[in-house]
C-alpha cells in the first residue's frame, strides 16, 4: 500500500466556509452560559444555594457541546470532501537500465573498477523498486543488446549483471533505441494507454559509434519515455590498453549525458562513488516507482465525527439524563 503518506487537502475547500456556522454555535453557547451564571449570581442566595443544592457539574456540564461542536466540524470536513495524498506503487511502470560496457568502464577511479561498481550499485538498485515493477537490461558498447526483457523476476536482472563484460567503442544513441525497443514489449505495452516508463542510462558519455545521441534523444522523447542518465567516473580515469603497454585517458563527459537528459525531459546525475550512485538509483526508484494518488477520508471523517457525537449524547444521559 502506501510508501509515504502525505498531507490531508480537501477536493471542495469552499466547503469548509461552514465552519463559521460552528464557529458561531460555539461562541452562541458560551455567551448564554455567561448569562446563565450572572442570572444566577445575582438573582440567589448563594448561601442558602450551598447549603442545600447538590454539588454543581462544572467542566461535566460543558462537555458535551464540546464534543458536539467537534462533531458537526468532522462532518463539515466530510462534506468538503478530504483526501490524504500517498505514494503507491505502478502497476505496469517499467524502468530499462541501460549500462555501458565499453572498455573504458574498466578505469579505477571508481574503485574497484567502474564496471564493477555499476555492478553493485544496479543490483542495490533492485532491492529498492517495488515488486510489481517491470525492469529491463540493456548493456552496450560498441553495438546494444536487450540482455533480459522487461520482467518482474528480479534474480534474472541480477544474474545477468553478474555476467557482464567489456567490449570495444560505445554506442549511447543505440543503447537508448535499444531500450525504447525493450519497453515496447513490457507486459502491458499493448494496451491503450502508454506504459509508464523511464530509461536509466550509465556510461562515460562518449559515443563513438552507432546513431547520434540527438536522434536517439529525439525518439525517447517522442515516445515520452525520460531517460535518467548518470555520468559513470572522474576526469582523472584511465585505463591500460590490451595488449599494448600503454595508458589512455578515459576521462568522464557529464555534458553529453546532460544533454541528453535535458531533451528527454529526465534528470542527470554524476556519481563517483558507489555510495554516491546508491543516493541516485535510490532517487530515480522513488521518482519512477511510485505515483501520488487520492486516497478519500470521507468515510473516515464521518465515522469518527459519529463516535464523538455517541460519546457526547452518552456523556449527556448520564450525567444529566438528557441528550445534548
């Protein structure tokens, strides 16, 4: 059920105007209390009234209208017709994540390698979106593969990160058609309405094969599928070249990805540690997992507004032996 509960609002807050009505009934019966006490006081002996009447109610005798008001402002709040607003979880929402591959993924300034610790972080990942999510595997280097169709069965997604491995070149724009590809076949995708989705891209930013982020980009938002990016490494990565004794830089290009999530109406992230990327998957499962529904407090309104209504009319038969 709910996630996290949110404030009451009312759905007809002029309603609520008729809180003056109990505003005033309140006021009404504190003046002509008032009045009753100064008739009193001025019109007995109150010596004579101590000696022989019984001890006087006191709070008792102003109790009941207390709850009486509180009564009828519950059934006010009723009529204005409440509303508590509370995260719950999408039916048939999917979430592609979209990993980079390519041979650059290998430098260690994100210990201990940057593939290893996209590894860690997506399987965290999982562990945070609600069951009923559909999520899909896309891995990418130098061409893009659906590695596991969107799917409830987190322990697919997870063996198949497990298996990943780094090949030559990276290929952004078809990793993010790829992906789009992926989301039309969730479960559900052939319905009427869209399928609510989001693509999480992580890589350096670089493409350096396949079609061009732009007309990627253009697709996803085509099809009003954000995509979420995360800039994967530091400036200062490097890796060694097989084969080779040689260094190369592999430095991260945040911008690129910016890019790309600023024209598909997603969010860019940059994360250079695992913790740090556990911060940003936990974000976008929140954001991508959950909608904010109505949740309707009428019911719950009137019934404890008649609770408090039966406690103020038993309280007045007892006490007094008349209804309020």
């Amino acid at each position: 059920m709910s996630a996290s509960t949110l404030a009451v609002t009312f759905q007809l807050p002029i309603r609520l105007w008729l809180l003056v009505g109990v505003v005033a009934l309140g006021l009404v019966y504190l003046v002509t209390a008032s009045r009753r006490r100064t008739y009193a006081v001025r019109f007995t002996n109150l010596a004579l009234l101590d000696s022989v009447a019984p001890k006087r109610p006191g709070w008792r005798r102003h109790l009941p209208a207390a709850l009486l008001l509180v009564a009828l402002a519950g059934m006010v709040g009723a009529y204005a017709k409440p509303a508590r607003l509370h995260r719950v979880p999408r039916e048939r929402a999917t979430i592609i994540v979209a990993i980079d591959t390519s041979l650059s993924m290998e430098a260690t300034d994100v210990a201990p390698t940057r593939l290893a610790a996209a590894k860690t972080a997506a399987k965290g990942f999982l562990d945070i979106l609600p069951p009923r999510l559909n999520v899909g595997l896309v891995t990418f280097n130098g061409v893009a593969q659906i590695r596991v169709p969107p799917t409830r069965d987190r322990e697919q997604v997870r063996a198949a990160i497990d298996q990943l491995r780094l090949g030559e070149r990276t290929a952004i724009g078809e990793a993010i058609y790829a992906s789009l590809d992926a989301i039309h076949s969730a479960p559900g995708a052939k319905g009427s309405d869209p399928v609510p989705a989001r693509i999480v891209l992580m890589s350096d930013g670089e493409t350096t094969s396949g079609r061009p982020d732009a007309q990627a980009a253009a697709a996803a938002k085509k099809a009003k599928v954000p995509v979420s990016t995360i800039s994967f490494g530091t400036k200062d990565g490097t890796i060694n070249i097989p084969g080779q004794d040689q260094t190369v830089s592999v430095a991260v290009n945040p911008e690129a990805l910016a890019k790309i999530a600023n024209d598909t109406n997603g969010t860019a992230f940059t994360a250079a540690t695992v913790d740090e990327l556990k911060k940003v998957y936990q974000d976008i499962g929140s954001s991508v997992g959950y909608t904010t529904e109505p949740e309707d407090l009428t019911g719950w309104f009137i019934g404890s507004s008649l609770v408090v209504l039966f406690v103020a009319a038993g309280l007045s038969q007892l006490w007094f032996s008349r209804l309020p």
